[in-house]
C-alpha cells in the first residue's frame, strides 16, 4: 500500500494543526459522535493511525482500553509523551508501531476500531477499509473519518481562490493541497458505506465535519464564546443534508451485528 507521504517529518506541523481551533473542532465533532457510539462501560478500542494520541487520549478519559497504532516512530513517541503526562490514563493505554497492514489480525477482535484522518495518504481505501473490518468484532463498531471527495473544491472557493477552486470542480477531482500542504485523497461517505456493507456491517448515519470553517487558517482563534457557538452550528449541519455533503471530513460508522442476531 503505498503512502502518499511519510510522517517522520511533519509531526510537528500536524500536533500544531490539531491543537489550533481549526483542528479541535474536527476532534470535538468526531469524539462527541464516537463516543456516543461505544458503551458506556470500558470497551477495547484499536486506534489505528493514531497520529499523536488525541482521539487515544479522549477514548482513554472515557475509560476505554485503548490500542494506539502507529507506523511512524516519531508519532508514536508523541502518543507516548502525552499518555505519560497523564498517569491516570497509562494502564489504559497499549502502544503498537505498526501500519493498517501490519496489524495482527490473530489475536481477539476489537470492540471498536477507530481510522481517523489516514485513509486520504494511503492509496488503496477498499484493501485498507478490509483490514480495518476484519479487526472489528460481533457488535463493534468501525468509525472512519476521511477527506470528503464530494466537497473537493469548496475550501479554495471559500478562501477566494477561484481559479484552483473552478480546476478542481471541473475535473471531478479526487485529490487536492491538504492541511499539512501534501495532495490528498478524498473518497464519498456512500463509496465507504458500500464498502462497509460488502464487510457486513450495517452504516449507521455519517457525518461531515467542518462544514461552515474549513476555509480557516490555523491561526483562527474564536474566543471561547464563540467556539462554542461554531461548535453546536458544525454538530447541527454535521448530520443534515445538505450541509454535511459540503464538510471538509467525512465520518462514517458502521456496526457489525451482536453474536447471536438473527439477520
Ligand atoms: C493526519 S495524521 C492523523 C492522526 C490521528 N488519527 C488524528 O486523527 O489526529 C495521519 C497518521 O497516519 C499515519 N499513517 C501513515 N501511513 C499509515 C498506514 N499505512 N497505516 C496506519 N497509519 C498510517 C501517520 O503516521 C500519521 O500519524
């Protein structure tokens, strides 16, 4: 599978992105959502693509048994730090170096496996998609988030680049300049539903994220007050059409049925 770009290198820029607002916005609207699909009763959650451990930390906090994967060394270290700055979480959390390809598919399936913010570098979403849920196990829940092929275009338009904005449009195209200044992949939130149905899981609604602010650099700093506010507008449009086809992400999850369910 090959890897539009290697992480070694950018882990800096990209712990920045996700602590600006920009980036916490895209946390808030996924954790909220996630997290409102696992129990509430500690579950094993595999995080693959973990990146620097935000949604690892989060599902920690709520209690969850946390499997943090990673290929890169550098990211992973990041996880680390962080997890070690928080004690109460550290038995919680597993450390793994390792690609959606390296992942060990033997050992007991996962309560919910999470993919967020990696499919877009990768090139193969339908071999990387079979991976991820074949780790899911009976009644687990896979959460996919990815850049939305079907808005590709729209950010450039919003920050009043016309020309790029018009190029893109006009080709359907399904790459473009990233957060991190790399081209992109997107795929359709009904390609990933297809795809998560042909694993037997059942779609559950998807969602868009950063529908109203993706044209925001990452020095867009709202005042408190009115984060909150973009907060709740985002997570009102986020499972609304039309709006939530014109977010930067897609969110998609999908359910596999309980051991036992009659089909
Ligand atoms: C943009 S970061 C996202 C991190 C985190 N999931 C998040 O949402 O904040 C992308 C991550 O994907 C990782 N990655 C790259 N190739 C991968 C692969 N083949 N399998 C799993 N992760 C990969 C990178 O090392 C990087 O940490």
């Amino acid at each position: 599978m090959g890897a539009l770009t290697d992480f070694a290198t950018v882990g800096t820029a990209y712990a920045a992105h996700s602590r600006a607002a920009r980036g916490r916005l895209r946390h808030d609207l996924v954790g909220r959502r996630l997290l409102s699909e696992l129990p509430a009763d500690p579950v094993r959650v595999l995080d693959a693509g973990c990146g620097d451990g935000e949604m690892t930390l989060r599902l920690a906090a709520a209690g969850h048994h946390v499997t943090a994967a990673d290929p890169s060394a550098d990211m992973l270290a990041r996880t680390a730090r962080r997890v070690t700055a928080r004690p109460e979480l550290d038995q919680r959390v597993r450390l793994l170096q390792a690609g959606i390809d390296e992942l060990p598919t033997t050992g007991e399936p996962f309560d919910a496996v999470c993919c967020h913010g990696v499919l877009m570098y990768l090139a193969d979403t339908p071999g990387s998609f079979a991976r991820l849920a074949a780790l899911v196990g009976a009644g687990g829940l896979l959460s996919v988030l990815t850049k939305n092929r079907s808005a590709i275009g729209f950010r450039e338009a919003l920050r009043g680049d016309y020309p790029a904005a018009r190029r893109l449009i006009e080709h359907g195209a399904d790459t473009s300049i990233g957060n991190l200044g790399l081209v992109t992949r997107g795929d359709t939130a009904d390609e990933l539903d297809r795809l998560a149905a042909e694993h037997d899981l059942t779609p559950l609604s998807w969602q868009g994220v950063r529908v109203f602010t993706d044209h925001h650099d990452d020095d867009w700093d709202p005042a408190p007050g009115t984060y909150a506010q973009v907060l709740e507008t985002e997570w009102t449009a986020s499972t609304r059409d039309p709006y939530r086809r014109l977010g930067r992400l897609v969110h998609t999850l999908a359910r596999r049925e309980p051991a036992g369910a009659t089909p």
